[in-house]
C-alpha cells in the first residue's frame, strides 16, 4: 500500500501555489503514518484527490514536496535533471567557466526544487550539504550524477548535528565519498582575484560562503583609503576584499581558532596586510572598537536564531550587536550589517536596526538593501529562502 498522507480543508492552496513545505499541523494524519523519515508519499487533498508526492519529515516540516501530480515520481529521474536544471540556471549567469569565480552553489534546495539539499562547487570539487532523511536515501543518485555530468576531482559528503538531530539520522558530520582528503586540502578558490582556501572537512557549513560574493565585491568598491573592521571575520573573505579595494587598514576578528589560522594563512596567500584578532566580537565591540577609529564596519554573525522558540534571544543578540557597532561609529561613518537567519524577516531586521540605533543614540540612513548572491535562488511561492539579510547605512547622531 502506497503510504498516504491527507490535507486539512483549506490547506491545499499553498502547495498548488508552489510553496514546497507542509507543516504537521496542515495533515489530518500524521500520527498514524508509520514510516521512516525521507519515505516517499503520496499526498493527497481533503477530498481524497491525489496532489503530489513528497518526502516525509519527522520535524515541524511534515512533508517536502517532490512533486505535483498523480504520478509516481522516478526519484532518479528527476534528481539528474534537477541538478543539470540548475547547472543551467548557473550557467546563464556566468558562473560556469569563468576564470574570475571558481566557487558557486549549484544547488539551493528549495531554490532548485530538490528540498533540504544544498551542494557547492568549489574549484574541481563538490560540497554537498544533505538536510533531510530523503537525502540520506538517495545520495547514491546525487553522487553518481555529479560524476557523470562534472567529472569532479573530489566530493565531500555532510550532515549537520542539527538536520540529524530533527530527521532521526544516526550519523552527522564531514566526509569524503569521491577522490581524497588530500584532494579537498589542496583546493582553493578564486573570486575576483583574490584566492580563498575552502575547510569543509573542518570549518563551517560547506567550507565556504558564496552567497556572500556580491556584498564581498560591494565592500570592495566602498573600501578604498578607508578603515575597516571585519567583525565575524571567519577567514577573512571581507576583509580580503576590503584590502582588495585599497583599504588603507583592515582589521578581522574571529573568535574560532580554526578559522583565525585559515585567516592568517589566507592573507599570506594574497599578500595582504590585515591585522588578525582571535576573541569574542562581542567583547572586542565593546572594549576596542569605540572612538571612532573605523570608517566601515561589518557585521556578518552566524544565524543566532535557529528556530521559532529562540527568535526573541535572537533578535536581543542582534541588537545588541548592531548597538555596539553603531556607537562605535563616527557619524558619517558606515554599518555593513547581516543576518542569515531565514527566521527573521527583512521588516524583523529593519526593526532590530532601529531598537539599536536609537540605544546607540545615532540616526541610521540606510543606503542599500541586499541579499544573498544570484546562484541561491529561492521560490516566489516560498519567501522563507531568502534567508540572508544585508544592510548598507550611515549613521549619523541623533
């Protein structure tokens, strides 16, 4: 018997709109569906009228749309052209075979229709980030696709402890299923003349973020004979390309030593004079930053709100932070603010910035709004993935 899942009356419009999450409390029958997490289903209408197909969650996301119609998918199938789809989105952006930018994301989830997985291509090698039980299943399929159509050097498998922890998986971590550690190790990236060293046996998410590339590059422009502070510098990409910009002064701090060591290292690479601090950023905010000895300070925190019952801690952390680099600004000078937290929306964030400006006691002009760069699509019918918030402003006394 093919496993079954029904709708709520009044539920359905969002899947036919295309969003591709169904929250467990839009199912009449999730308690008695007894099977794995990342097991196809059949999804079905409060009618009994068949809709799509997905894969079951054992999180709040019940179900992750595959897709729509009566049909059984060939899962295979459509993963291979999924992935070649994106390839293509990739492609007409230029991201493909440029000599100027080796490391992009060929795959954003939801973004490309293959919910909770994420892979980056970085120089000959592929990251793949799997955030569901269905990937687990399917990684045979993933991994032979990514040979056959890229004829990749390496590929690095990983499961974070959180997407194992909500999707009942027994193992989590990094490990290379293609090619070699030594492969992996001795890969950099390159955007815009700047080569960055990628960790993503060791370091944070894939090893490297490039949804960043574009606001690197907007840093860069704005950079030139100013001082700047990177704070959450991780290795240093923002302050890279600060210094690229001709910065006449750069300073990164970064609390974790791993990635400060991965920061000094890259900074020897490109020949760049930065000045490296491993501490808490909180900390060197408060006790280092003030009198306005900064022209440009960035702001690039981790997500600090991970799910709905820590949004308020969040936004206090976000505040916070936001406070301290406000009052640690001249006026004239600028916040090159962030958050990647999906949780929080832009008017959420707009907000927050408001709360610490005026704790801060300074105006805030805001001058741009930007987001993720253009190889991590998200749906229209799912706004949740655009999860990456930036802010370019001045601050100006109150």
């Amino acid at each position: 018997m093919i496993p079954t899942v029904v709708l709520k009356k009044g539920k359905l419009r969002p899947v036919y709109s295309g969003h591709p999450w169904i929250f467990s409390g839009a199912l009449q029958n999730t308690a008695q569906l007894a099977v794995a997490p990342g097991t196809l289903v059949l999804v079905r209408d409060d009618q009994q009228q068949p809709v799509g197909w997905g894969h079951i969650g054992s999180g709040v996301i019940a179900v992750r749309m595959f897709s729509l119609g009566e049909s059984e998918p060939d899962e295979r199938s459509v993963i291979r052209n999924r992935i070649q789809e994106a390839f293509a989105r990739r492609e007409f952006l230029g991201l493909t075979n440029s000599p100027d930018i080796t490391g992009y994301r060929l795959v954003c989830a939801e973004g490309d229709r293959l919910p909770g997985l994420m892979i980056d291509r970085l120089g000959d090698g592929f990251v793949v980030q799997a955030g569901t039980a269905a990937w687990a299943r399917l990684a045979d399929v993933v991994i032979d696709t990514l040979i056959e159509q890229f004829s990749p050097t390496w590929i690095v498998w990983q499961v974070s402890p959180d997407a194992a922890n909500i999707e009942s998986l027994k193992e989590h971590g990094s490990r290379v299923v293609y090619g070699t550690p030594e492969d992996v190790d001795s890969t950099t990236v390159v955007e815009c003349g700047i080569r960055h060293l990628i960790d993503p046996l060791g370091g944070q998410k894939t090893g490297f973020y490039a949804d960043q590339r574009e606001n690197r590059l907007r840093l860069r422009q704005l950079s030139r004979k100013k001082r700047i502070l990177d704070v959450f510098s991780y290795a240093g990409g923002f302050g890279l390309s600060a210094a690229a910009g001709g910065a006449s002064h750069v300073t990164c701090v970064e609390t974790s030593p791993r990635a400060h060591r991965m920061a000094q290292r890259m900074a020897e690479l490109n020949d760049a004079a930065i000045e490296l601090h491993n501490t808490d950023a909180t900390t060197y905010l408060r006790e280092n930053a003030r009198g306005g000895n900064f022209d440009i300070i960035v702001l690039d925190p981790p997500k600090l709100v991970k799910s709905r019952t820590h949004i308020e801690e969040g936004l206090k952390k976000y505040r916070n932070l936001n406070m301290l680099a406000m009052a640690a600004l001249r006026p004239g000078a600028m916040l090159f603010t962030h958050s990647c937290s999906s949780l929080v929306s832009e008017d959420e964030f707009q907000r927050v910035l408001t709360d610490a400006a005026t704790a801060a006691g300074k105006q805030l002009h805001v001058l741009e709004t930007r987001g993720q760069a253009p190889d991590h699509p998200f749906l229209a019918a799912c706004p949740e993935g655009r999860y990456l918030k930036c802010v370019v402003a001045v601050v100006s006394d109150r």
